[in-house]
C-alpha cells in the first residue's frame, strides 16, 4: 500500500517501490548487537562499538565474544582490581592482583600474576610475546592511570600423578627488551603431592 498522493511523480514512485522492496528483507537488529548471537565476520564492529579497548583478530571466536560480553562491565568499574579481574578473564586469563598495603610495597603500585592456559594466537607456544604484549596491554588500559604495576606471566598444568619426592621441570622466560626473549629449562627436585611443571614468564 503506497501512501503518495495521486499526483505523485515517477520519480517518487519508483523510490517507494524500492524501498518497499528493501523493508521485505529481514533484519535482526537485536541479533547484531548480542555478542553470543552476532555473526562472527560482523564481531569486530561491535566490538568497536561497545569500546573494546585490547582486540586481536587472531583469537578464538569464543574469546571475542566473551571480550565483547565483558566490556560495559569493565567500563562501569574501570580503574578497579575487579575491571583488572573482569578483562583479562575474557582472555581465559586466571590472575592474582595484589595491592601495595597488601605486600608492604610501594604506595600506588600493584603486582599481577596470570596464569594462561589456552593458546590465544598463532603461535605454537601457550606462553609468547603476542599474548605478553595482549595481556600488559589489557592492564595498562584497564589500571587507573595513578598506579604502576609488575606482572609476572605463567602456565599452570596439572598431571594428576602423585608422590611425596618428585621432579619439577621449570621453564622460565625473561623478557629482556622488545622483541627478544630468553629461554632457559632447569630440572630440580622438590617435595610435593602432585607434579605441577610450570612454565612462567618475569617481565
């Protein structure tokens, strides 16, 4: 049904054709502005939409989403351990923030420790300089501007096997400058119920 007057000129009646025809495709506007109902190649614009403020196309659909889900929440409470808590858990990030009254440190400053169990990039390794750099960028943008912090990076793996003498193998990573990592593996004995190897990264 055309609502134009009976003078209307061609012009006019072609554009209400058009248009009529454009308002027979459906659209789920309320589908597009859902992190878990949003269609992936569209995760990036909604992502710039709600403020993202860490986002790399290289990781899993399930880490987008939940990096999108999360992002109001952190805004609402930025500056706060628990935005710190909030975004680096959409990373599947599983950290320990302690305040400086909390260890005798210096005032304003806080220490990190994450502890990462998925590989969000490319790479082969769990622990690499993509996800040191994603991880210390999602602090510096989350953190209230007045404090400093230190972060410390590792892997926890559980075995399952117990013992009351047995062996832990430990890889540390020192990251030195911007692009160069050192690795060294050390092999010590230690007294504990389950063999835990952990691989742990000091910035």
């Amino acid at each position: 049904m055309s609502l134009l007057p009976n003078n209307a000129s061609p012009l006019e009646e072609g554009l209400a054709d058009s248009t009529g025809r454009m308002s027979d495709i459906p659209a789920y506007p309320n589908h597009v502005w859902n992190p878990d109902t949003c269609p992936a190649n569209c995760l990036p614009w909604l992502a710039w939409a709600l403020s993202v403020d860490v986002w790399n196309p290289d990781w899993p659909e399930y880490v987008k989403r939940q990096t999108i889900a999360n992002s109001v929440a952190v805004h609402r409470i930025k500056g706060t351990r628990g935005a710190l808590k909030k975004a680096l858990d959409a990373l599947h990030v599983q950290t320990e923030i302690k305040e400086w009254f909390e260890y005798n440190g210096k005032p304003f400053t806080f220490q990190v420790t994450a502890y990462a169990n998925d590989n969000l990039n490319t790479s082969g390794d769990i622990l690499n300089k993509e996800l040191i750099e994603q991880i210390q960028e999602t602090i510096q943008r989350t953190k209230n501007v007045r404090s400093h912090f230190s972060f410390q990076l590792g892997a926890k793996f559980n075995t399952g096997i117990t013992a009351s003498c047995v062996t832990r193998n430990i890889n540390s990573i020192r990251v030195t400058s911007v692009g160069r990592i050192e690795q060294q593996n050390t092999l010590g004995i230690c007294a504990t119920a389950v063999v835990r190897p952990l691989t742990i990264i000091r910035v």
